[in-house]
DNA sequence: GTCTATACGATGATAGAC
DNA sequence: GTCTATCATCGTATAGAC
C-alpha cells in the first residue's frame, strides 16, 4: 500500500533535495519540474504553490521533534536520562531524514507570514520544554548551574552540522556519533 | 579620519542587515536602495554589484578568523588553553560583530562559482588548524579520546547561535557567556 | 553621484486544448 | 494530468541626462 511512490511524493523529495542544496528561493519551480520529468505548469495539478512544499517539510519534522518530546517527557527518568534521549532525538532524526531537517533549520524563515508564525509557535513551545529539563536537572543538582538558555541553544545548534558531514556510509554510525556527542556535551572534552 | 560614515558604508552596513534579516536572495537592490535613500541605480555608483556585498563581508569575517588562529597558535600554550582561547575567539566576533558573522554563516553558498571555491578553501584551511589543536590535545591525554571531527564540529556550531540570541543589552555579558559555554564544553554539563 | 528610463531575463503561476 | 502558450511581476543592472 505504502510501496508505490506517487508522483506527488516524489516531487516533495525532489524538492527537498533542491531546498538542501540550494536554498529555497534558488530552486525554481523550472527546475523542479526538470527534476521530476514534468513540464513546470504540470506541477501544479499536484501541488498548490511552491511554498506549499517548503510548509509540508517544515511542519512534518517540527512534528518529529514534538512526538518525540512527547514521549521523552512521560519517561520516569532522570533529567540527565531525558537530556540524553533528547540529544539522541536529535542525532536520529538528522541522521535518518537529514534532507528534511535541513530544510527544516535553514528554510523556514521563507514561510508567508501567518505560516512563519504558527511555525514559530511551535519551535516556541519545544524550546521552551526542553529547556525546562534542562532547569529541572540544575534544581536537583544534577547539573551545573549554568544558564539555561545557554545550555539549551549550544545543545541544540551543536547536532545542527550533522546533516552537512553525516554519510550514511560513513565508518561511524549514529550509534558512534551519539555516544561521541553524548560524552562532549554531558561529561566535556576534558580528561 | 574614520570618523565620517561614508556613503559606501552605509550601503554595506544596511545590507548586511538585510542579508542577516532576510537572507541574500530575498533582499534585492531596491529594497537596500530605498534604505540608505537611493534610487536603485544609484548604488551602482558605490559597489559594482549586489555580490560584491556578500563578498566582502564573507572575506572579512573569514579574515577575523585567520587572524584570531594565527595569534592562538603562537601561543605557548596547552591544547585545553588554545581550545578555550578559540571557542572566546568564536563568542567575541559573533558578539561584536553578530551581523556579519550571521551573513558569513549562512549565506556564504550564495557566492558565485569562483569566489565560493576560495572560501571554501579557506574555511577548510581554518577548520583544520581548529581540529590539529583538537588532536593534540588528545594525543597529550589532556582530552578525551572521541573522534576529533565530531568534536570539532560540536565546538564549532555550538556558538552559531550566539547572534540570534545576544544582544548587547543583555544581563549577560560576553565574558559570562564564554565562561558557561566554556564550562558545558570542556568539563560537561553534569554535575 | 544621482536621477529617470529602461533593458531583459527569470520568476511563480494560470488558461485552456487535449 | 500533461501539455503549449502566456501572464504579470520582479530581479539585477545599464544608458545617458543633469
């Protein structure tokens, strides 16, 4: 049922994969359409506009990072536990579906506005979850007490370059780079 | 000397403004015309073209960062000493200058085909010098033994996000955020 | 140096035949 | 659904008067 891949599916990756490489606005609609073995005007009996595209991908992965938030947060676990799903979260989803999460961190400014806003929101609200973990693990001493915010976007920025480096036929595995990542954030590179 | 603001300055401070705002693409010449007050045209009488712009502040900010490595590694010092010498190398140009390093950071791919292979060059050159002091910080035993590209990278894009959270007015100083991230970095988060 | 006028290619998107 | 034809708009940049 899932096996066939629709015309339509394929013009999203396509489009993903321009996004990644080269940026929303440089990749055409021209372009696009070259990709997928179409004439530029025959996209639009599959899609609405250009940046309906850019919306899917944006909001499919914030998705992601929600559903995975969601469950990370009913764990009964420690805050250090949690932050390591969390760093593990991240690890996954750019290593499994890196195409995506590129668009995802560098695209999403080009959003319309009422768009851009509600996807805002959304990066709003997670932030400000895991950061909340993040405050709770320094409450009960588990970490330093350094300011959460701090803490919170070098995490977070410091998966972002994996998406860029990370080949799936790499000698290491995301296993490997998690484990690496893990132990420089939580326990640093100081011997 | 330097004291009056000519009119080629202005032009580049407002687009670099701009290109941190909206990204190169999405700013045209007669959006960054109407800034400084001029007709679109007549800017071509200051710069010969949009991308001279987005050159200049690539160049210059890659410079900042040659010259910052070039003085760490005269240094008689550790590894863990350049290493923290470079991550306030990092967090004081992204705070004295969070324009152009965000234009320097994400919009570099937007150079044309000639001018992008010369940044690269020099952007690998300066992540290499990076990772050499990375590895022989582990190779001294003063580091852990994790993969140095992962580390260098981790390092590397955990002060990218300095320029779009710090503002010069803030209760944090640039001295207190170098001192937290310095902390997560080498020594971990943990407690 | 600044202006008005304009070249001219590329853009996202639509109309309507098949 | 796909095509050809086309639109309106906007992009960077130039010409030439003042």
């Amino acid at each position: 049922m899932a096996k066939k891949q629709t015309r339509k599916q394929l013009i999203f990756e396509e489009a993903a994969k321009l996004f990644r490489d080269k940026g929303y606005l440089a990749t055409s609609v021209r372009e696009l359409a070259d990709k997928v073995g179409l004439e530029p005007s025959s996209l639009y009996s599959h899609i609405k506009s250009k940046e309906e595209i850019l919306q899917k991908i944006c909001f499919d992965s914030a998705q992601k990072f929600i559903d995975g938030i969601n469950e990370i947060e009913k764990l009964n676990a420690t805050p250090s536990e949690k932050l390591k799903a969390l760093i593990a979260l991240h690890i996954t989803i750019a290593t499994e579906d890196s195409t995506s999460v590129t668009v995802f961190n560098d695209e999403w400014r080009h959003l319309s506005q009422d768009v851009l806003k509600e996807f805002l929101v959304l990066r709003r609200d997670y932030e400000s979850r895991f950061k909340n973990i993040i405050k709770k693990g320094i409450e009960l001493g588990e970490f330093k007490n350094i300011n959460p915010s701090i803490a919170l976007y070098t995490i977070l920025t410091s998966v972002r370059w994996l998406h860029y480096w990370y080949k799936p036929g790499r000698q290491l595995s995301p296993t490997d780079i998690e484990k690496d990542i893990c132990t420089l954030l939580i326990k640093g590179l100081k011997e």
